[in-house]
C-alpha cells in the first residue's frame, strides 16, 4: 500500500521534473504528463486512457477517433524519450524516478538505489557445468553484501522558497543524507570473499507489449501490476462466457484477468513486429471440477494449441496441470510471426469446448526467458544495475509485510523492505526446455538481539524444495548470514520445470515461519 510519505514524495519528483525545463518547448508532453500524474495520486488510474487523455489534456474535440488520430501515442512516445533523457543525466541521482511503460499511459514511480556493484560470494564448491536438479551432495550460500539507501522518510517544511529552490533543496539533503548513511553502512562490510560465477545478463528489449483480455467486450483494464490489457480483439470463432465461480481464483494477483473467457472451436490472428517474442497464454478452470459448477475433474476438458500451423501445447488440460480454480500460466520464448506478420493461435478440442482468458505477448530475448524478478513488496523496484523487480506474485500461502524499520545491510536494501512470511509456496511459470538459476533472497529483520522476536541462532528454521527435491535443510537465515540484517542469497543452478511448465518452490517451517524477500529466476539457455 502506498503511503502518504511516499505519495508526498512522489508529487514531489513530479515538481522536480516539471520545474527542470525539459518541456519549456514542449507544453504537449507536460500537460499530458501532469494529467497522467493527476490521475494517478487522485486514485483515477482506470480514467487514464487514450481518449480521456486526448480531449482533456491535449486539447481534441469530443469527436476524437483514436483510430484515426494517433496524438496520443506520438506524444506518449516522445514523453517516454524525454523522461528517459533526463534521469540518463540531470535526474540520474534521483531516488524516485518517473516511468510510462510502452503500451501503457498510466506513471510508475520508481525507487532507484544508488551506486556500487554488488559482489556476491559463493562457496567453492560451486559447479561450472549445469548438473540436473535432485538433493544436493553440498549446500549452496551466496552471501551478498550490499550500500544502503534508507526507506522513504518524511521531509521537514522548510522555510518558504520559490518553488524550484525549495524541490532542489530538498533533493540534495536527500542525495547528502544517503551519500552519508551510504558510507557508513561500507565500513561495516566485510572482505568479500569469492565472485560467484553467474548467468550473463540477458538484455531485456523494449516495445509495445500486446496484451488481450479474451472475453472482454470493450474498453480496456489496468491490473495490479499496472499493466495494461485491451478489450478482446483480432479472433474468430467461439463464444464470450463469464466465469460462474462464487469463489476466488488461486494463484494469481489479478482477479480480473479470469472472470471472462473465450470458449469454443477459434482462432487469433495478431499482427506483431518482426523478431522473437515471449508469449503467456492464461487460464483458469471455472466450469469443470469438484469445486466448480459442472463438476468432473482430470481429463473433463482437454485441447489443443497451434502457433502458424504447428504444434504449441498438444494436450492441455489446466485442472490436471493447477486443479480446478486456480490459474495456470503456460510460457512460451522464441515465438515469431509467420509470413504474413500474424502469429496465428488455433485452439482445437480433444474433450469439451477449448477456451483461453488472456494472451500477452512481450518483445523477447532471441533463445532466452525474459528474466524474472519478484520482490515481496506491493510495488515494483529498480535496483542498482537498473533491473526492474515486479511485485510480489504467483504465491501460494504466506502473508506479504512491509519491513521499513529493515536495514539489510549493502547497496540493495530495498529488496529485502519488503517479506512474504508462513508455510509458503510459490508457483513460476516458465518456458519448458532450459535450465534455470534460481536466487532466493532472505534477510532476518524479526529475530536477533534488540528485535522484536528476541532470540537469536535457531529461532527461525525451514527447509527449501525445489520441483519436490530438497535443495536446503533447516535453513538458518540468522546463523548463515552472520545476524539480523544480513543478507543471505540461496541459489540453485540448473533447475528444469516440470512436466506443466513451472518451477514449485515450498519452503515448509520446521520452526517458527519460514520468509522470502525476493526470488530470481534466470534462463542459462546461451
């Protein structure tokens, strides 16, 4: 939940950008800024669409067709261009930043750490070559030590000034209280001991991202991770059906995005630029299975999916994949479209009608799975290399807490803010095939001398499974990170999905509740 510190500061950053002169000549691109910003600290997000933006900020008459006059997304591109100058220069220091998405109008204010790289160490025993996923001979702990950069506080009013002085005032004390907190916490670190050899970052590629909501018969919708999903477009065949659950759907941050669905024999044709894609086809059982209105179960509806003709999913069937009510996410890397510009999605039955309840597609990495970083936190989060981490998702138990009084140790602090806690699971989907690396990002911010849970080594216990196996035993945050604020980095190297496409992380207590800060899952595909 947004705070009302953070909302201050927030508007703040927007004065900031707004008094630095990069709209001087161009008033379109600070109006159409301060609308999308209006709305969003007004709790209007849902009204921040093309022609709103349009008729209310840019001045077009009621009879605006979108379709016909592009202004918005010319302009919208050129905001994006702008905003991105200035934080690659002037405001590169700022520790919140202002962001629009391609293919979305709504802002995204974002905490930027500074400086430093990170050094990681790993035990020697590391293995350079992937070996499959089964019971470790040995324990892998990386310990990361990171500069710290305290959690958003509120300013003192100073005395009045001109509005530009006042915001410049401000974003110095800050960047000079953070220079100094930033020194102390590097005295305090120890000699790294070892570089960890690591998967080569994969350059994650910008563009519009197309994502449809099947079902859905207008307008468009802003998720819990702002992001922007269209009406359904560009099919043939089948029928619109709602869901008749009474019941919330599992495993998904976003009710939304299974309440209507696509179903019968169809197709769609969307039109994409040249170049691989990563596609995510969603679903949720809702009509077959014990809990739902035509009950049944495995094998009560099955069907098949084609990409341009060729075969994508041969046999699906999501209640034996998830079970009844509950999302599965299948994955899919390197998908283009055919000859004609079109990806061409089929959807054939083998038992009962076929049906779909979004697509997303997003520019891909050529061989690789995008990667992907959650951070237990209601908003997202750009680290010091520049690395986006969405929010929380896709867990299965736990409860999600803010830990602002956290002061994990190093130049990412930010990451450990944020814990989901209790008997967890987490379900990733990922694209079958590769192998994967995944990094489990613990701190104890509870337990320890001075804290509020007391105690100390032994206070907090669990194990960590990975697809079942057992990767750790009786894990130790305290003990093996060295004390409360430490922070401790768990990594698994090789990792497949399983038969339906995911990696199952549990992480059942043995005593008092297991926590996560943060997992990365990263493709080792070269």
């Amino acid at each position: 939940m947004r705070t009302a510190t953070s909302v201050d500061l927030e508007k703040l950053e927007l004065e900031a950008v707004l008094a630095s002169g990069i709209f001087t000549r161009a008033p379109n691109l600070e109006n159409l800024l301060r609308y999308v910003c209006s709305k969003y600290f007004d709790g209007l997000a849902g009204e921040i669409k093309e022609y709103n933006i349009a008729v209310e900020a840019l001045g077009r008459p009621p009879e605006f067709d979108q379709k016909r006059d592009s202004i918005v997304r010319v302009e919208a591109h050129k905001l994006r261009k702008r905003l991105r100058e200035y934080y690659e220069k002037d405001g590169a220091d700022h520790a919140i930043q202002i962001e629009i998405p391609p293919g979305q109008y709504t802002p995204h204010f974002i905490t930027v750490a500074r400086s430093a790289a990170v050094v990681v160490a790993e035990s020697p025993s590391t293995v350079p070559d992937p070996v499959p996923v089964s019971i470790p001979t040995r324990e892998l702990a990386v310990v990361q030590d990171v500069v710290d950069v305290p959690s958003p506080v509120a300013v003192p009013a100073p005395p009045p000034l001109p509005r530009f002085n006042r915001v410049t005032l401000l974003l110095v004390a800050a960047v000079l209280a953070l220079g100094l907190v930033a020194g102390l916490a590097l005295r305090k670190q120890p000699e790294p001991v070892e570089k960890i050899a690591v998967v080569a970052p994969a350059v994650v590629p910008t563009g519009e991202d197309v994502r449809i909501l099947a079902g859905v018969e207008s307008g468009s919708y802003t998720d819990v991770f702002q992001n922007v999903w269209s009406a359904d477009r560009y099919f043939t065949g089948g029928s619109v059906d709602a869901s008749p659950r009474t019941h919330p759907f599992r495993g998904t941050g976003d009710q939304e995005i299974y309440k209507k669905r696509r179903e019968g024999v169809f197709r769609y044709e969307i039109p994409l630029h040249a170049g691989p894609w990563e596609l995510r086809l969603h679903f949720a059982e809702a009509v077959f299975g014990n809990e739902n209105v035509a009950g049944g179960g495995e094998a009560s509806r099955a069907f098949a999916v084609n990409a341009n003709g060729k075969p994508l999913i041969a046999d699906l069937d999501v209640i034996r994949d998830v079970g009844p009510g509950a999302a599965d996410i299948r994955v899919f890397k390197d998908v283009r479209p055919g000859a004609d510009g079109k990806l061409h999605l089929e959807f054939q039955p083998i038992s009962n009608a076929p049906f779909v309840n979004a697509i997303e597609l997003v520019p891909g990495v050529p061989g690789r799975l995008r990667p992907i970083r959650w951070i237990a936190h209601d908003r997202g989060y750009k680290d010091t290399a520049g690395r986006m981490w969405e929010p929380d998702k896709a867990a299965l138990g736990g409860l999600l807490i803010s830990r602002p009084e956290s002061k994990a140790a190093g130049p990412d602090p930010e990451l450990f803010r944020g814990e989901r806690y209790g008997n967890l699971a987490y379900v990733i989907p990922v694209a079958e095939g590769s192998r994967y690396t995944v990094n489990m990002y613990f701190t104890e911010s509870w337990f320890g001398k001075g804290m509020p849970g007391g105690g100390g080594n032994g206070s907090r216990v669990f194990d960590i499974l990975i697809n079942g196996m057992a990767v750790r035993r009786n894990l130790d945050i305290y003990k093996e990170s060295g004390g409360q604020g430490r922070p401790l980095v768990v990594t698994q190297h090789s990792v497949e999905s399983n038969a339906q496409g995911k990696i199952m992380i549990s992480m059942p207590p043995s005593r008092n509740y297991a926590c996560v800060n943060a997992i990365e899952v990263l493709d080792e595909s070269k």
